[in-house]
C-alpha cells in the first residue's frame, strides 16, 4: 500500500484502484479538537480537488478536499458518533471516505511521505 499527501493536508492510501483519504496529523493539530465529520455519500462522484467532506473543531469548519477523481466506495459510519477518531488517529481509524480512482495518474501529482513531512516544516 502506498500512501501520498497533497498540499491541502489530505492523505490517501492506495491498495489497488482504491484509496483510503484523511486528513494528516498536521491538519488535525491545526483543526484542534474535532467535534463534527460530515462524509460523502456512496456513489458520489469527485473530481480532483472537489469538495469532498467537512469538518468541524473547536476553532472551525473546513472542507476536506478529494486528493484524485473517482466514486466514493464508503464514507466511514463511525465518525458520524465518534468524529473524535480524527483527533486521536487521524491518519488510521480517522479516516473520512474511501474511493475508487478514475485516473491513478493523478496520485503523481502528490507527495510522498518525506516530501510531505519537508512541506510542513516550511509552514
């Protein structure tokens, strides 16, 4: 499985032609704590960049952006009574929706983990 980050904080794990998308770790210290997930719906249609989900802290409302086009496979149930999740495992059991990619070119637009982590450190 091969995970990529884009500069809008989101994650993605690839396993196949279907990824698993988040936010990072930095993105939910920015956030604070998480009180509210609002995920896509099944067969849901995103392109690259689209709205794909809100979340809701403390401090704010953000959208949580599609990393790649594809159709939503899953939203993750267990947000909707734990959005809490995202704030103690962001990057595992917080995860926000799963989809199958259209284009796995565009995942080349990304960053992998190092590059990420160069990025943030720039912020």
């Amino acid at each position: 499985m091969s995970r990529y980050f884009s500069e809008d904080h989101e994650w993605i794990d690839v396993d196949g032609e279907v990824g698993t998308v988040g936010i990072s770790e930095y993105a939910q210290g920015q956030l604070g704590d998480i009180v509210f997930v609002d995920v896509p719906e099944d067969g849901k249609t995103l392109a690259k960049g689209d709205d794909a989900a809100v979340v809701e802290s403390v401090k704010a409302a953000s959208d949580v952006y599609s990393p790649v086009s594809g159709t939503v496979v899953e939203g993750n149930p267990a947000l909707a009574d734990e959005p809490g999740l995202v704030n103690s495992d962001p990057e595992g059991e917080g995860w926000f929706f799963k989809i199958t990619l259209s284009d796995p070119s565009e995942l080349g637009a990304l960053m992998d983990e190092a590059a990420y982590q160069a990025f943030v450190a720039k912020l």
